[in-house]
C-alpha cells in the first residue's frame, strides 16, 4: 500500500496565490506618495505666489499712501516737521528726508509758517549743516517764518539744526545746547599685549592707519584730530552766533559741550520761551489747523529694514562719519 502525501493547507495567503502581489502594492503605494507630495508642492507654491503678490501689492499701495496721504488740509495752516532721532545719512532726520519735508511746506500757498518738532541728541555735522543751510534758504525765499520746538531732547548736532530758526521754544525740563564735538571709539593695543596678539598693519602712506583702534594712536595723528575737531566746533559756534544773533549770552561755558535745561536755555538766550506745537500754531503763526509735511518711512522701506537689507546702509554710514559726531 503506498503512503499518500501530507495534507495541504485549506487556503494560501494571498501573496502566494498570486506572485508579484507584494511588490505591486509597494510600487502602488509609493507612486501614490509621489503624486500627493506633488499635489502638496503645487498647494504651497500656489500659496507662496499669492503671498509674494500680498506683499507686492502692499509696498506699492503703502508707497502710494505715503506720497499721497499725508496732506489733508485745504485751506491755511501750520506745516509740521518732526526731527526724531539721530541725524544721519539714511536715518528719518537724514538731510535728505528733513530737507525735502521743509521744501514741500515752505512751497505750499496754504503755509502761514513752519514749526520744527525736535527730539533728537544731534548726529552727523554734515546732515545737521545741511539741514541748517536749507531752513535759511527756504526763509529768504518764502519769507514764512519757520519756529523749532524742542520737547525732550534737542542737543548738538539737532541744535544746530534749531539755530536756523527764527525762534526756539522748549520745555522748562528740555535737555538743549551741547555744542561741541566729538570723535570716539576704543584703543584695544594696551589689551593685544597682554595676549600676545601682534597687529599686522600694512599701509602706504604715513597715516593711512589713522584712528586704528588696534595700533598706539601717535602724538601727531592726535593732534590732527583734535585740529579737525576745532575746525567742526568753529563751523557749529558760527552757525549758532548767526542764528541766535544778540540774543544770546556767551560766557566761557555757553561752548564747551555743557546741556542745560531748557529754563536754563531761556535765561542764556539759546531758546526764547517756552512752547509746544499747538500753542505756536495758534498764537504766533495764527493758523491752529497743523499738516504734517514730515516724510514718512513707507512700507518697502520698513520691509527692507525689518529683513537685513539696511545692514549694509548702516555698515556705510558708520564708515563715513569716521567717528566723529555732534552728540
């Protein structure tokens, strides 16, 4: 009797039924992964096009808003300036922006007068004489008066800018004056030695390493400096003789750098009272109703600054002021 084969399983997995199954399903699986990570690019790259359209639309819309929307009055009124924070190349008191703000207010038909709102510490010489320079032009040529009025702060190089008016008006606790200039910055050498660090300097030309903060300053580059210092405080004592005229009291501190309220200010004759922008408007410009002419930062400009783009303006201005400032 022969012996019969072993019993078979009832049911094969399906996999064994049918070869290849498995590698099917695992294909199938991974060209569905492909199609949805390619539906979920298109989705994103839908989205970013239609946030970069957002943010296009915005600097334009916002570009128009600040050329066109700040002038509201029809009839006479005060021109406003505002002078905040540092004076400097690329800085909302920068020359150029202060500068084209006094030129639309003193041209407008509806002007009856300027007023100057300052806060600020002061910054570059050049802005600030600038600046300055301008405020006499646009008086001679319009014949409207222009008043500065100084709130919190109003000292060295913004200063300057207010001598230029035909008054000045502050707060008994205003901080004014500070005429005077400097030039700073850090002298590292003492520290290198006492690391052992050694600078490597090469240059071609005497003091071409003027005011390297790395090597010993000599007797003769400080000198220099100080010669250019004096040279800067001459142009700024000039500028406020000129503008203040026999109102002002000189003694041997009015020059020396000294801040001073703006009580103190009045009684020396830096300032001629006190003030604020409405009560000016009102009582010695005669026109309550006040515009604002100050040129405002627009949107592409706060989208710049806010991802890095202005690093290198700021990197450019710091060189070329070389240090030396009226604050």
């Amino acid at each position: 009797m022969s012996a019969s084969p072993p019993d078979l399983p009832a049911q094969r997995s399906e996999s064994s039924a049918q070869p290849g199954a498995w590698e099917r399903q695992v294909l199938e699986k991974l060209v569905l992964e492909v199609v949805n990570e390619k539906r979920r690019a298109r989705r994103w790259s839908i989205f970013f096009r239609f946030v970069l359209l957002g943010i296009v639309a915005l600097i334009f819309f916002g570009g128009m808003i600040t050329e066109f929307g700040s002038r509201t009055a029809t009839g006479p009124h005060t021109a406003l300036i505002e002078l905040n924070g540092e004076i400097s190349i690329g800085s909302q008191a920068s020359a150029d922006n202060i500068n084209a703000a006094l030129q639309d207010a003193f041209s407008s038909p509806d002007t009856r007068g300027v007023i100057l709102r300052i806060n600020s510490p002061g910054g570059s010489p050049v802005q600030a004489s600038q600046i300055f320079a301008e405020i006499e032009r646009l008086r001679a040529k319009y014949n409207k008066p222009v008043y500065a009025v100084c709130e919190e702060v109003c000292a060295s190089g913004a200063y300057y800018v207010a001598a230029a008016a035909n008054d000045i008006y502050v707060n008994p606790a205003s901080l004014v004056g500070s005429i005077g200039v400097l030039m700073d910055g850090f002298g590292f050498s003492g520290l290198m030695d006492k690391l052992g660090v050694t600078r490597r300097l090469l240059t071609a030309g005497a003091n071409k390493g003027f005011m390297d903060p790395f090597t010993p300053m000599p007797e003769n580059q400080k000198t220099y400096a100080l010669g250019m210092l004096e040279q800067i405080h001459k142009q700024f004592i000039a500028a406020v003789e000129k503008g203040r005229g026999v109102r002002l009291k000189v003694n041997d501190e009015t020059f020396s750098g000294l801040v001073w309220t703006g009580e103190s200010a009045v009684k020396q004759g830096l300032a001629d009272g006190y003030g604020d922008v409405d009560q000016i408007a009102r009582d010695k410009i005669k026109a309550p109703e006040i515009v604002d002419y100050t040129v405002q930062e627009n949107v592409a400009e706060r989208l710049a600054k806010r991802f890095g783009a202005s690093l290198g303006m700021g990197a450019v201005r710091e060189l070329s002021n070389l240090g030396w400032s009226l604050r």
